[in-house]
C-alpha cells in the first residue's frame, strides 16, 4: 500500500469531502507542539496516520525498543491522573498537540492524550509518523 502524505488540514478537507466530518476527533489541534515535527508535517516530510490506541502504543514500543508486555509499557510509562486530567479537559473542549512517532530519533509524545481520547470513546487517533 503507498503512503500518502498531507496535512492535517488537507486531511480534514479530505474526509470532509467524503462525509467523513463527523469520524473526526475534535479534540486534536492540527499541530504536534514541537516546531520541528510541524515544519516536517506542513511541507509533507511526515504523514498523518489514523490509529487505535492499542495501535500507537504497540508503536511507540517499537520505536523505544520495549520488549516486555503492552501492559508493562503502560503500566510502567502512563501516569493516570495525567489522562483523567486530559480527558476532563476533552470533554470541557479542550484541544490538544497530535501525537507523534518518530522512527528516526526513536522518540513519541502523546500517550497520555490518547488514552484520553479513547476514553471520550474516539477509536482511532491521527497520528503524525516520522520515517
């Protein structure tokens, strides 16, 4: 399968387009928080790719080089008062940074914002990948 490349905004036009503004989750903004990954997503040097929570975190594993359990990793990297404290923040309209892998320098950000979002019920997350 070829990966496509857009940003975030051509993304959402996109699915708006096929009737699809509804599968969007409003709790993300259309920028990741950091000025390096944003440069990268907004001259298509980085996808944004939908998942599901289990998805980004067995990623993130990847990326990191964790070899116990997915239960481990969260167990041992998500604070959960920090997820209950984005989840109240998403259901008061609260928008957050996209999350992000980045395979080339091994990093993520945004457990905790995807948990959050899960448990607002979204089941999948857009998620800015780095190759």
């Amino acid at each position: 399968m070829k990966e496509v490349k857009m940003s975030f905004k051509e993304l959402m036009k996109f699915m708006q387009g096929i009737g699809l503004e509804d599968e969007l989750p409003d709790c993300f903004s259309d920028k990741t928080g950091f000025k390096e990954y944003d440069e990268l997503l907004n001259n298509n040097g980085a996808g944004i790719h939908y998942m599901s929570p289990t998805q980004y975190f067995l990623e993130c594993m990847k990326v990191q080089g964790y070899k116990k359990s997915l239960k481990e990793y969260a167990d041992e990297t998500v604070n959960p008062e920090l997820v209950e404290k984005h989840y109240k923040s998403m259901v008061e309209g609260g928008k957050f940074p996209l999350p992000f892998i980045d395979h080339v320098k091994g990093h993520q950000e945004g457990r905790h914002r995807v948990l959050a979002a899960e448990k607002m019920g979204v089941d999948s997350v857009p998620v800015v990948i780095i190759r």
